[in-house]
C-alpha cells in the first residue's frame, strides 16, 4: 500500500497494519487509513482498494462469529461487551470484581492479571459481559479492538496521554475509571476533575474506589449500558403478558428486524401487529413493519 503525501496517522495506522496479528486489528487500522485518505480523483484507486480489503476483513470475522468461532482466544463475544484495561496496579481487578461480584485475584504487586478474566454483570434485566484483560503492554489488541466498550482505569491524570496513545484506533466507546478515590481529599478530586475536563475535553470519566457504594456501583453500571448502541424489546403474545427478558437490537431497529431475530423469514407472514411504549403514540397502536422501535417498547404480533 502505497503511502505517499499521507498524513502522519495514516502512516501509523499503514504501520500497524502490517504488523497487526490479527483481523480486528487489521479492521481498525483500515478504518483510520480510509478515513485520512484523501478524497480526490488521484487516490480513488487507494480509496476503493482499502474499502474492498475492509470489507472482506469485516465478512470473514462475521462469518468466524457465526460459526461460533468469533472473539479473542476463544472468547464468545457477548450482545454486549466491556473490557476492562489499564497499566499495572492501577486497580482494573478490583472494578472488575466490585461489577461482577466475583474474586478475582487482587495484589500489590504489577501484572497480576495476566490472562482474560470473563465475568457478567446485571444491570436492570440485561447480562453483559465484562472481560478484565492484561495491564498494558501486555493487553490483548485484538479484544480491545473488537469490543462495544473499553474501561481504561488510571489513577493519575499523568496515564491518561499515556493510555490514548495505546488506543489511538480503538473503534469502541470509551469510559475511563479515575480509580482510588477513596485515597483522594475532597480538594483533590475537584481539582483533578477541573483539571480533566479541561485538558481532555473528550475524555467520558467517572470516580471509582474499592469503597464506591452500591449507588455508584449501579450509576456506572448504568453508563456502561447507556454507551452501547442498543435497545431493549421485549415480546407478547394476545391476551399474556410481556416477555421478562428483552431481545437485544440495535438503535435505529424497526419492527421487522425484531420479528426476523425471532425467525427468519417471519416478518412475511404477520398480518397485523401491535406496540405499547416509548414509541407508540398510545398503548396498543397498530403499527407497520417499518416502524422504528425504541428502548423498552413492547411488541405484539399475529401472523397468517
């Protein structure tokens, strides 16, 4: 690949490319070289080249997840998924354990987490999977490349240009975990949360500590969620009431993509169909297979 007169990230991502061990790295290196390359008739070729290569890159990892083969070492990648990453003892295994409710292996001493530790947590009626992987230089690329949703723990603000500098290509939404707030005075913490808001301004960040409340526990349980792409939809049948557990789609979702993730082919067959929630204009609307569906609508449909 050819990378004359391109930008100094597109020389890095053409690097990290060529050096990449994996699919998802290679995906996301892709995605910055397309994104920095120019727009003009002279790299029309490059432009439609690199969107080729991605694409069979994107076919070949969604093939691999279907046959039950996706994710990173032999993790199957969840509906939705976090993983938890940082440098050494900056804490990750004990946000991992304070979400997950499990007891993973806590020290003082550096790189104690040296393979993926899988765990769940509930948040509301949803299961989603946290994955706290090894502390950087050690960390699993490919599964920070790949994942929904990245938790960076640092406990400096000195880190935080350290950490982006690894992440650079991370596709996935970031959230970092300021940890050991228990060990931070009052004065401390405003003015390092001054200090971070104004010097990294797109940095999404919350306290933590091993002492944080269960409120607090929940509240960053609830942003996890938030950062994912998702909706909640949950099923009836006539006359019953709405299934407990919801399906998982994502935003943007219409009613036909519900029915087709119940069955393939279903959406044909439904005569009439009928929706209570935040997308009805009142409870029980008949709606088309094209209406858009929102977090917590509920669904009911009858087919021929």
């Amino acid at each position: 690949m050819a990378s004359t007169n391109q930008s100094p990230f597109y020389q890095k991502a053409e690097q990290e490319y060529l050096e990449a061990t994996s699919d998802e790295e290679r995906i996301a290196c892709l995605e910055i070289m397309i994104k920095e390359c120019p727009k003009h008739k002279s790299s029309e070729n490059m432009l439609r080249n690199l969107t080729n290569r991605l694409k069979k890159l994107k076919e070949g990892v969604e093939r691999r997840k279907k046959a039950g083969k996706g994710g990173s070492k032999g993790i199957r990648k969840a509906e939705m998924q976090c993983v938890l990453t940082g440098f050494a003892n900056t804490g990750k295994s004990s946000v991992f354990n304070k979400l997950t409710g499990l007891n993973a292996r806590v020290s003082a001493h550096p790189f104690t987490t040296t393979e993926n530790q899988i765990g769940m947590f509930k948040f509301e009626d949803v299961q989603i999977q946290i994955i706290d992987t090894a502390p950087f230089p050690n960390h699993d690329k490919s599964l920070l490349n790949s994942t929904d949703t990245l938790l960076i723990v640092v406990d400096s603000m000195s880190q935080i240009p350290e950490v982006e500098k690894i992440i650079w290509k991370v596709r996935g939404k970031k959230i970092f975990l300021f940890n050991k707030e228990d060990l931070m005075s009052g004065e401390e913490k405003r003015k390092t949360e001054a200090t971070i808001r104004s010097k990294f301004r797109k940095c999404d960040f919350v306290f933590f500590s091993k002492d944080s409340s269960l409120n607090e526990v929940d509240a960053l349980k609830k942003k996890i969620f938030e950062s994912f792409p998702v909706i909640r939809i949950y099923t009836k049948e006539p006359k019953k009431e709405a299934s407990k557990e919801p399906m998982i789609l994502e935003r943007g979702s219409t009613l036909r993509d519900a029915i087709e993730k119940i069955r393939k082919g279903m959406s044909g067959r439904v005569k009439m169909s009928r929706i209570w929630g935040p997308s009805s204009k009142f409870g029980g609307q008949v709606v088309g297979l094209d209406h858009e569906l929102k977090d917590k609508d509920i669904v009911e449909f009858k087919t021929q």
